[in-house]
C-alpha cells in the first residue's frame, strides 16, 4: 500500500544504502591505498639505502663477501620483508628466507633491474600460496650493475586487513541502516499520526458531525493545519447555526402571513359586516404583498447564490431616487412616532446603475433603521458629493450592533437579533447589489449607541 509512512521509511532506506555504500566503498579504497602506500614507501626507502651501505664497505672484499655484508646490516634492521640478493648471473647468494642458495631466481623485476639497471616494482606478483609485492634494486661500483638486492613483502596480512575493515563497513553500514529506519519510522510516526487524526476529523465532518475538531498535535505545518481544520470546521458550524436560524426565520415569516390570510379568509366567508370585509380585505392584500416581497428576497438570494443577478444598468438621478424613497417610508415611521429626516446638498447627481435595485438597497437599509429603532426615535439620511464619490449615509439612534457582529452582518443568513422579523439576508444582497455597482458599504455601531450604514458610489 502506497502510505506517507512507507514512502517516508523507502525514501529514507534509498538515500541511507546509497550514502552508506559510497561511503564504505570510499573508505575500504583509502584503507587499501594506505596500506598499499604503506607497504611501498617502507621498500622505497629500504631501497634507496642499498647503494650507500654497499659503498660503505670496504672495496678489497669481493662481491659475495660484500653481499653478506649488505646483507647482514639490512636484516638487523629490517625483519617484515624478505631479503635476496642476486648476483649478474642470477644466483641467489643471501636468502633471508632461507631458500638454497645459488639457485637461479627468475623473477621478473630481478630480470629487468639485472638488464636495465634500474630499480624495478612489482606489485601484481601471486605465488601459489600469497600476494607479494617486491622491488629489485641494483647494485652498483662504478656505474657498473654488480648484482641485486630484492625486497619483498607477503600482502597476505594487508589483504586480510582490508578484509576484516570491509566486514566491520559492512556490520556499521547494517547497523546504520536500521538506526535510520528506526528512526524513520518515529519520524514517520510523529507525521502520520497528526495526518491521521486530521483525516478522522475530516471523515466525521463529511458525515455531518460539525462539532467534531483535530487535535494539534504538533508545532508544526501540520500543527497549522489542523488549527486551519478547527477554524473553518467553527466557521461551518456557525454557517450550520445560521442557515437553521433562517429556515425557522423563514418558516416563521412565512407562517404568520399565511395563517392571517387563512384566519381572515375563514372569517370572510361567513362574515356579513361591510366593515370587517374591508378590514380583512386589506390585511389579506397587506400580507400578500408581504409574502411576494419575500418570496422576491428569495429569489434575488438564489440568483445572488448563482451568480446570475441581472442589471439594467441606465442613468439615474440618485437624488430622486433616495428623496422617494425617504418620503415612501415617512408615512411607515410615523407609526413608531420615529423622526426621518433627510439632508441633501445636491440637487441632482447622474450616476450609472440599476435603479429598481438601488431602490431596493434604500428600502432595506431603512427597513433595518425602522426595525431596531424603538418608538419616539431618530433615523437621518444625508446624501453628498466627495471628491468624485457619492456618499449616502443612514443613521439611526436604536439598539446598536455588537462590535464582535460588525463583521458578520454582510455574511448570509446573519441576523442581529434572532427574535425580530426577516430573513438574515437583506443586508448580503444590499452588499452585492452595491458591488456590482462598482462601490461600497460599510457600517460603524456601538451597543446602544445607535448604527450609520455608509454606501460609496
């Protein structure tokens, strides 16, 4: 199976073997070299001696007796390698090694030292038995080759050096390996456990348990993930309470015209009083109009919804349209004994949009100062030119907003109070319909202090 954990523990594995392996196989090369250098540099220096010790002799001796001589001052100084020395002839006179002597050698490098007159190496020499490396080096009276002094050592033991250094490589690379996959998988573990309960939380959301959160676990990228889980599981919570709160609103809203129109209708049907008709008439048609204006609030939300919102976009003389508009709704806060007063400075100001839904911003916005205002209260509306901007302002001294709601009274199906009528989302489409008009609105309100809408075009 295709998890974090086995591609975190294979991924770790590949890079380890591989870092490993180069890393013996570095080392195990050095470690030969150095042996093999060693071994080397000893017989170079060995070498180089053999002509100042055959000169120090004294030169009334023969060869043979100067042979022994040589030899017996570089053996007492020298017991690793194995010492010959070869006269022109290639006889083996000394021996270290205690092979007969006067018995021909036949040695490469004693050959091509004897010929040339050089010092000759050899270091791929295998007997029946060991790997030797040897060095031939002439010996010299007068520029004349005289014989040879061969130096040779057994790599038997270097070889089974490097041996034993590339099982411990290969013991520490095993053991390497298996730290790191321990350690993978605690690695592995301290993320997938995390992701683990992060995919839980997500799993019993889907299922629709909203109240459901992730632990965090860590500091971490993953720990901020599962903070951003909380915080957006909270926020469909919220958006869970509301949208119930507005299928009450709405049930509620549509309920009580409803049961008035039935009430009424029942009643007219056998009442006969000419002034009770015409009372139930006109509350039927009242609570009609209200019905169509909320199934109309529905359905510009669902066209809000679906981003298909239509505008017939025209010149409009803004200021008529808010000096209707404020004297529309005169007659409505006179019922409240509210004062509405309205404060413009232009006489006319052209601007490019929809005036049913300008209107229709208005008429909300006021409905919402009418609503929250209590009786023997204030709402102003002051309309002015700034800059190439056109500011209307709607003030109302009522209940005021809460500052931890301020920003949320935009968002669909929020109502500040739960308990007043309507359906959470005048204010969303008031939003919108100002957008597209390519303005803005804001709000500022304190608890009690009363609340100023501010539309930008």
């Amino acid at each position: 199976m295709k998890t974090i954990k086995n591609k975190i523990i294979l991924n770790y594995s590949i890079v380890v073997v591989l870092t490993v392996f180069s890393l013996e196989v570095i080392f195990i090369l050095f470690a030969q070299n150095y042996y093999y250098s060693t071994i080397k540099n000893y017989l170079n220096n060995k070498a180089t001696s053999v002509n100042e010790i055959y000169n120090d002799i004294m030169p009334n001796k023969d060869f043979n007796e100067k042979a022994r001589e040589i030899y017996r001052k570089i053996i007492l100084s020298d017991e690793k390698s194995r010492v010959q020395i070869i006269d022109m002839d290639g006889s083996i006179l000394v021996d270290s090694a205690g092979v007969r002597l006067n018995e021909v050698s036949a040695a490469d490098d004693v050959n091509e030292a004897l010929k040339n007159g050089d010092i000759s190496f050899r270091d791929d020499i295998v007997t029946e038995y060991e790997k030797i490396y040897a060095i031939s080096v002439p010996i010299k009276d007068n520029n004349r080759t005289r014989g040879v002094v061969r130096f040779s050592v057994s790599l038997e033991k270097i070889d089974v050096a490097i041996k034993n250094i590339m099982i411990i490589c290969i013991v520490v690379g095993i053991l390497v390996l298996l730290l790191i996959l321990a350690l993978s998988l605690i690695l592995a573990r301290s993320i997938i456990v995390p992701i683990q309960d992060l995919k839980n939380a997500t799993e019993q959301m889907a299922s629709g348990n909203y109240k459901v959160r992730a632990n965090k676990i860590t500091e971490d990228e993953i720990g901020d993930l599962a903070e951003t889980f909380n915080y957006m599981a909270e926020e469909i919570d919220k958006s869970e309470k509301i949208k119930n709160d507005f299928i009450s609103s709405i049930s509620h809203e549509l309920r009580t015209p409803l049961t008035s129109i039935q009430g009424w209708s029942e009643t007219l049907m056998i009442e006969d009083d000419e002034e009770d008709r015409k009372l139930g008439l006109s509350i039927i048609e009242s609570e009609t109009k209200r019905l169509i204006n909320l199934v109309e609030d529905l359905l510009d939300f669902s066209r809000y919804q679906k981003n298909t919102f239509s505008f017939d976009m025209k010149n409009v003389d803004i200021i008529i349209l808010i000096r209707d508009v404020v004297n529309q709704y005169k007659v409505k806060a006179n019922e409240k004994n509210i004062k509405l007063t309205l404060d413009i400075k232009d006489k006319s100001r052209i601007i490019w949009g929809d005036q049913a839904r300008l209107k229709q911003v208005m008429i909300n916005l006021l409905e919402n100062a009418y609503k929250f205002t209590d009786y023997n209260g204030n709402i102003s509306v002051s309309a002015y030119s700034e800059e190439s901007k056109f500011k209307i302002e709607i003030l109302d001294d009522g209940i005021g907003i809460d500052k931890e709601n301020l920003n949320k009274i935009f968002k669909k199906f929020f109502k500040v109070d739960t308990n007043k009528p309507g359906s959470g989302i005048g204010l969303a489409l008031c939003n919108e319909i100002v957008k597209r008009h390519d303005g803005e609105i804001s709000v500022q309100s304190e608890k009690g202090q009363g609340t100023r809408f501010t539309i930008t075009l």
